[in-house]
C-alpha cells in the first residue's frame, strides 16, 4: 500500500478522491458490462480522480452563467478569433475570485530576521504565449500532491470515463516538487463546454521512476522461455473454456474488484 500526500493551498479545496472501480453509481445486472471486466475495473481504480476546483467553461458569451466572468486568450485576437470566451465562476469560500486563486499565506523571515508574509496568487484558468497553442490552456490546482521516494505521478485523462476537455499528459516528479500542478487541457474546436466544480477534470496515476524507458527483448528464437511461454497460454485457454470469468478467478491482485455477482 502506498501513502500519498495532499496539502490543500487554500481553504475547502476541491480535493482528490481514491478512483474507484466502477464509473456509474449503478452497474447493470448481467454478464458482459464493463464493470465485470477486471482489466477495465483495475484500470478505472488506478490512483486519484482530480476534481474541477471551480467551475468553468467555453461557450458564446451569451450562453456563460450569471455572474460569471468571461475572457479570452491574450492571443485569440482577429482576424481568426474564437467567437466562444472561456469563464470562471467566483467560489470565495474556496479562496478564489475573479480567476485568481488566493493561496494560504507564506510566513519567512528576511535577512534582518524579520517576520514576512508572502501572499501568493495564482491564476485558476491560464494561457500559453504561442500562437500554435491557442487550443491549450491552464488549469491550476489548489494543492500539492507529494508522493513516496522515486514514485512520478502521471496527470491525464480520466482513465475509462469521460472528461470534458481533452487532456495533455504530464508526468511530475511529485516526490520533490513543491508546486501545484497545473494541468494542461485542450479546447475543442467548436461546440459550448460547462464544468461544475468538483466534475471529474482529469486522473493522477502513480509510476514508479524506475520504470521509465524499459529494455524490451523479443523472444523469436524457439527457448525455454518460449516454451514455458506456449504452455502458459494452452492453459489459459483451457480455463477460459471452463469459465469465461477465468481471468477474475487467476488474477494475483485484489485491485479493482467489484463485490456484485459473477455472471
């Protein structure tokens, strides 16, 4: 079991929260659902499901909500410009208004010795100076995510759900990194996008370092690990003519399980 750490950055932070198995609130009954596979429940469970931390949007301007704040791009400028604007919504009792996020105060003392207070602001919605990244933008999180030694957490897509933005993945060092991610999302290219604070915005999935960039050695050659190899699946087909549910009843991990009937 591994243990994860979240340092809220301001007051009633929209959270992460465990990814559990299932991604509807009521499975169906019956053999064939998703939710029976466990390759796709094992992966639905993976890591930390990351919640809008306000609510936001992309739409023509008449159709954003009351009271919210609408704006573009720095770069959306004619003679090509999104009719739609981006807008936010305030949530001051979550330390944000008018797209900034109000983070906890920093105490330190100078080089007199004296006792300071750094105020840091962040944007809740940002853009990138490029003109060939005006479909990118910026959400930024109100929290710090560390996580054991040598163990990255890869920020992406909502693993088998839906998203309402198209994610860019990002893998960060969250064992050191003392910043707030800021996740990067893609806007479509038309059609009104609304996000509710707390809506399912992305995935944090944990990989360990020593992970990265694997040997890979094909066996084409016959082998004792070929052989051991061609045994192993004259079983698997064996049992899977047993029992379709084969996979579930084999499998060495518990993750992802559901606790519904078997079909």
């Amino acid at each position: 079991m591994m243990d994860a750490e979240i340092f809220p950055l301001v007051p009633g932070a929209i959270l992460p929260q465990q990814s559990p198995a299932a991604v509807r609130a009521r499975v169906p009954a019956g053999y064939g659902v998703q939710e029976q596979c466990l390759p796709f429940t094992a992966a639905a469970a993976l890591g930390l499901l990351i919640g809008a931390p306000f609510a936001f949007g992309l739409c023509l301007p008449d159709e954003a909500p009351t009271g919210a704040h609408a704006f573009r791009s720095p770069l959306d400028a004619p003679p090509h410009a999104d009719p739609r604007r981006f807008y936010v919504v305030d949530a001051p009792d979550r330390g944000f208004a008018r797209n900034a996020l109000a983070l906890t105060p920093i105490p330190f003392r100078d080089s007199a010795g004296t006792l300071n207070q750094m105020n840091p602001l962040q944007p809740g919605i940002s853009f990138f100076d490029r003109a060939d990244q005006q479909d990118l933008f910026k959400l930024h999180l109100p929290f710090v995510l560390r996580t054991p030694s040598g163990i990255d957490t890869l920020f992406t897509a909502p693993v088998n759900r839906a998203a309402p933005f198209a994610v860019v993945a990002g893998l960060v060092e969250t064992d050191w990194f003392p910043h707030p991610v800021n996740l990067v999302l893609k806007k479509p290219q038309d059609g009104a996008v609304h996000v509710m604070a707390g809506d399912i915005v992305a995935h944090a999935i944990f990989v360990g370092r020593d992970t990265r960039r694997p040997t890979l050695s094909v066996q084409t050659q016959p082998s004792k690990e070929a052989g051991a190899q061609r045994n192993a699946l004259l079983k698997w087909y064996i049992a899977r003519a047993r029992n379709r549910s084969a996979y579930k009843r084999l499998a060495r991990s518990r993750h992802g399980r559901l606790d519904h009937k078997e079909g």
